[in-house]
C-alpha cells in the first residue's frame, strides 16, 4: 500500500470510488453519480495548498482524501476541510485511518490551523475514525440531508492543529 498525491490519470478510479459512496453510502450527499468531467472540475479545484492523496494497492487506487477550502472568504485560508472515501472492497482494511492521518500531517506540513470534518447520520465508522485522531463533535445540523428516503443529521467535527 502506497499513499501518494493523486495524479489526473487517476481520475476514472476516484470517481468509481466516489460514485460508489453516492449510491450506497451518506458518506456523501450528492444524488446522481457524476461524470468523469464533473470530477475534473473537483480535481482541478485543488491544488497544491488543497491536495488530493490516494492509496494505491497493487497499482489501482483503492481510496483518497483530500483537504478542500471550508470557505471562500480570506479569513477562513487556513482552515480546511478534510474528505476521504475508500472503495468498497477495500473497507476495514485500514487504508481509512492511512488516509486520514496522511492528510492530517499534510495539513501540519501546509501550516493550517483547523481542521473541519462533516459526517452524516449513517456513517458512524467515519465519525469513530475521525475522533480517534482528535477531532471533536462541535455540533450537529438536525434533518438538513435528505438521502434514501430519509432526513439526516450532519454532525460537525473540528481538530486544533495549532
């Protein structure tokens, strides 16, 4: 297992990956499976101080995380959010806690000061994953995401990297 920063030809694998959390999971609250083009656009939105890693197993990509801006405005330049998806097969194997503190030590190396993760009602494994490295519940949006026929929370979590 290899983590590295992502690269544009592994795009067709983060988006299988990516589709797959939209139809089975909340991990996301995207409906619609995206296209290669929409997922360009993500990919281009970040750059170097908002990087794309991935875990590459045998040569495919089997996971990534991310760090994305948490708000347009100036002042919020060094907070980010933080984003991880693992393939299905791939899943209590490990590679979500690879990914995470990967991009939290990204985050360190980029000199940000907060560290934002948003995880829904239905994705506990997540929330357990985030909180085992440090980031704290700061709040829930009761019913604001309506996936599977059901009204979900979205709990907030924060990690001091200062």
């Amino acid at each position: 297992m290899k983590i590295r920063p992502a690269e544009v030809s592994d795009l067709d694998e983060i988006t299988v990956i990516y589709n797959e959390a939209i139809l089975t999971t909340t991990a996301t609250f995207d409906l619609e499976p995206q296209t290669r083009e929409e997922r360009l656009e993500w990919f281009e939105s970040h750059d170097e101080r908002f990087p794309i890693l991935v875990t590459e197993v045998e040569g495919h990509v089997a996971g990534w995380a991310s760090l994305s801006r948490w708000r347009l405005r100036r002042a919020y330049d060094r907070t980010a959010e933080t984003s991880f998806y693992v393939k299905e097969e791939y899943r209590g194997q490990g590679i979500g806690r690879q990914l995470k503190q990967a991009i939290i030590e990204e985050a360190r190396r980029l000199g940000f000061h907060t560290l934002i993760a948003g995880v829904a009602q239905g994705s506990e494994a997540s929330l357990h994953l985030n909180e085992s490295f440090g980031f704290e519940v700061v709040g829930t949006f009761k019913e604001v995401g309506n996936k599977f026929g059901k009204m979900l929370d979205v709990t907030y979590l924060q990690k001091m990297l200062d």
